[in-house]
C-alpha cells in the first residue's frame, strides 16, 4: 500500500515537470511569434555573440590547460635531469661518510665516484694512511738530499735514487686515485711499502756499484710486486663486466698496469742478480724507470683529479715543511751557548717566508673547470704534467741541499760564500720557479670576452715575461756570472732578495 503512494507521487512530480516545460516552450513560441523580423534577427545575433564567446572561453580554457601540461613535462623532465645529475654527487657524500669497514674489511675494489664524473668536487676527509705514505716519501726524498749536500752536487746516482722513490709515489697515485683505498688489502700493502721505502732510503747515499744500490734495486722490485697484487684484483674483480662500461675500462687499466709493472719487477730483479761492479745497472735503472713512467699518463681509464692534485699538494707541502725544519736543525747548534741576533732572526725569517711563498705560488695552478686541468685534457698533456712535478720535487730538494750548506755557511761566519751553496740555492730556486710556470702552462686557458681578453692577454705576458726574467737571473747567479754580484755579497742579502723576489711572484700570480 505505501509503495503504491510512493510511486503515485512519483509520477505526479514528472507530470507536473513536463508541463511545466510545454508551458514554457509555448511561452517562448507564443513570444517568438509577436517579435519583428528584424527584433528576431537582433536577437539571433546576441544568441550567435553568446554562443561565440562561449567558444573563445572554451578555447582559452583549452589553451591554458595545453600550456599547463606542457609546463608540468617540463618541470618533470628538470626533475628527472636534476636527479640523474645529483645521483652521482649523492653517491660520492655517501662513500665519502661511510665507516672505512663498511661492505666488508676485506671486500673488493671499488672505483671511485669522481672518477665516473669528473665533475665532482667534495670536501673529503683526510686519508691518515696517504699522509703517511707522503710522510713517509718525503723522509726518502730528504735522504737524496743529504747525499746532495754531502757531495756537493746534484750525482747521477742521487738522481736515479730519487726517480726510484718517486715512481713508487706515482704508483700509489696511479691506484688510490682511481680505486677505494680503504679496504684492508690496500693498507695492508700500503703498510709493506711504507716499511720497504724507510729501508731503501737508507741506502740513498751509495754509488751504483755497490751493496747499498742492490738494496735499493730489491726495494723497487718488492714495492712493484706489491703493486702487481693490487691490480690482479682489479682484473678479477671486475672480469665479467659489460663492455665500454666504467668497469671495464677498469679493468683493462688493470691489466696493462699489471703487464708494466710485471715488466718493471722482471727488470729490478735481474739487476739485483747482476754483480756489483756490472756497468749495465745504469741500463738497468734506466729501464726500470720507463716502464713505470708508462704508467703515468691516463691510459684507459682517467684518474679522480681532484684526489690526485690534493695528494700532490699534500707531498709538495710536507716537503717544504721538511726542508723549513732542516734550515732550523742546521742552525739550533749555533744557538746554543748565545741568543740569536736580530739578523739571524732575518735569515731564518726569510727561509720561511721563501718557502710558504714558493706554496702559494704553486697552489695558484689550478683551474676552474675540471676539463681545463692538464690531466684530463689529453695523455700528452697528463704525462708532461707528471714530468714536470718530478722535475719541481727534484729542483726543491737541489734547493734544500743548497739551504742546508747555506746556514752552515751562515751561521758559522765563513768569510766566503760557498760555490757549491751559492750554485744549489739559486739554480734550485730558478729550477723551482721554472717548473712550477712549465705545470702551469699545462692546463688549458680560457680567453675572456670583450674587453677582459686584451687585459687576460697583457697581464699573463707581463706574468711569463717576469717569471722568465727570474728564472734567468738565477741562472745567470749560478753561473756566476757578476751581473748581480750584489745578492752574493753574502747570505743574509742572497736570502733576502729571494724571499722579496719570491713575494713580488706571488702578487704577481694573483692579478
């Protein structure tokens, strides 16, 4: 019964709805009929105005809506490409913030991230165990230079063993700036070298043809076997991976490593067995040499050149601090029966402020963009590079000799100035002036645009003509020639003018 009312009302309400709808129709018919041809023609006008502003909304609508999505696939494409572009730099934060056991104290080798993307640039902690391999590299470089200041000279022998050291330092560097050096394999071995190099200086002060030269033949060997086990892993570890991937251009890197550095032991061993007065160990030292520089230059996989330049800071740094305390240690003897004069106090202040000098000078050579550095431009660039950093070591040890006998000289109020002082000091300062210039005509410039180009241009002239005007001036005074026989009237002014020359260098560089 009540679902019968209901459905009754039901039906009522649409009755009364479609009435009502007739009813307006013929309202409008019956209006639509008393209207003029030209009142109806007015009013399809306003109907057609109406209907195309309705149109023009509806397309603006669209329009907005199309730019819409348009900016959304732009944004989403930002973020996708700011993803990919962070994914590496989150990588690196994460290795650089991980404790050094973790995936395991014994685990595989691992490449580093800024080697993938030379674009990274991070502030990592400092490795403890590279300081000390560097610490440990330039107590064998301050032993050449005892042998230096003992003979006089800068000896062929004195210059092959420092070679020796330093190609042990370039494999380090050949390894710990493309792979993770944390895992215990790799401080285990580091540890081996670390011992094998603080031997083999010992023995840096002997001819060729003796027991001592054997040493240091055993040394390089046992150190390039060492280095031979590092990049077997490499191989292994990295055998099955994908062509033209980073891993594999790992691995090829490792393999040719291997082969060199098998080549260079063969090479250290055989001149061990020779005997000791055998003039082949010149020829000997001489192979040995170029197959480690072979591995210098990026050979199929580039190297993290943000590590390898801070680990070159770190060495070229340490040994300056090396060479400002065996200045001090020359000069404490003298100091300690009387209190040091206001001159004296100007001598050593100028050693030390040649010297800190001498490191800004050389810390000015890094460029902007990370493909504009010598190492990443090309193999030739990267292997003179190298060359040139070898060159700048060995010129600042000739130069600590010559600062060594200098306070000597000094301190012990001879009469005369020293020749071999005198040679040493400035022909290691030119030498270290030069070398630093050379690396830094490695790296590629970028001329300016406008106006700045013509001052780039003038002021990096000005810049080259003022170093080489100093590089021959120290030439000249170790010629000894009497050009500038002033800076030789005795040491105190000869350090001086150095420092003062070394300074003026220095602002010049930052213009």
């Amino acid at each position: 019964m009540f679902r019968r009312s209901s459905k009754s009302k039901k039906d009522a309400v649409s009755a009364e709805s479609i009435a009502s709808e007739e009813s307006t129709v013929a309202k409008s018919n019956i209006s639509a009929a008393k209207l003029s041809p030209a009142e109806l023609k007015k009013e399809l006008v306003l109907k057609e105005i109406a209907v195309s502003g309705m149109q023009k909304q509806l397309k603006d609508e669209k329009s907005a809506k199309r730019k819409l999505f348009s900016s959304l696939a732009k944004l989403a494409g930002e973020l996708k490409r700011q993803k990919n572009e962070n994914e590496p730099i989150i990588d690196a934060v994460k290795y650089a913030n991980r404790s050094w056991y973790e995936g395991g104290m014994w685990r595989p080798p691992a490449i580093l991230p800024g080697v993938a993307n030379q674009q990274i640039k991070l502030v990592v902690r400092e490795d403890l165990s590279h300081l000390f391999f560097s610490l440990v590299l330039v107590t064998a470089f301050t032993r050449v230079g005892l042998a230096v200041v003992e003979t006089g000279e800068l000896s062929l022998e004195a210059l092959l063993y420092f070679a020796v050291f330093w190609m042990i330092w370039a494999k380090d560097i050949n390894y710990s700036t493309r792979f993770d050096t944390t895992d215990l394999y790799f401080e285990s071995i580091n540890l081996l070298t670390c011992v094998a190099v603080l031997c083999g200086s010992l023995s840096a002060s002997s001819s060729l043809t003796s027991e001592d030269s054997t040493r240091i033949m055993m040394m390089a060997a046992f150190v390039a076997a060492l280095h031979i086990i590092l990049h077997c892993r490499v191989a292994i570890s990295f055998r099955n991976a994908p062509v033209g991937s980073v891993q594999d251009l790992a691995k090829k890197h490792a393999i040719f490593s291997t082969i060199m550095t098998l080549c260079e032991t063969t090479t250290w061993i055989t001149g061990a067995i020779l005997p000791e007065l055998s003039e082949r160990r010149l020829i000997i030292f001489a192979l040995g040499i170029c197959f480690s520089i072979a591995r210098v230059p990026k050979n199929f996989l580039g190297s993290d050149f943000h590590v390898a330049s801070t680990r070159r800071a770190v060495l070229f740094t340490l040994y300056l601090g090396f060479l400002l305390q065996s200045v001090l240690v020359a000069a404490s003897p003298f100091f300690s029966y009387q209190s040091p004069t206001v001159k004296e106090y100007g001598f050593i202040g100028g050693c030390g402020v040649m010297l800190y000098c001498i490191k800004l000078f050389y810390s000015d050579d890094a460029p902007k963009h990370a493909q504009d550095h010598a190492l990443l431009v090309n193999s030739v660039s990267a292997f003179l590079f190298n060359i040139f950093h070898f060159f700048l070591l060995l010129s600042l040890t000739v130069l600590g000799s010559g600062l060594d006998l200098l306070t000597h000289s000094y301190f012990a109020a001879t009469t005369a100035l020293p020749r071999n002082a005198k040679q040493m000091v400035c022909g290691g300062f030119g030498a270290v002036i030069f070398s630093i210039f050379l690396i830094k005509l490695m790296h590629m410039k970028r001329i300016p645009i406008g106006q700045q180009k013509y001052f780039f241009v003038g002021v990096f002239f000005i810049q080259s003509f003022v170093t080489m005007a100093v590089v021959a001036i120290s030439g000249l005074l170790c010629l000894d020639k009497p050009y500038f026989g002033a800076l030789l009237q005795d040491e105190w002014t000869l350090i001086v003018g150095l420092a003062i020359v070394t300074f003026f260098l220095v602002i010049l560089s930052w213009l």
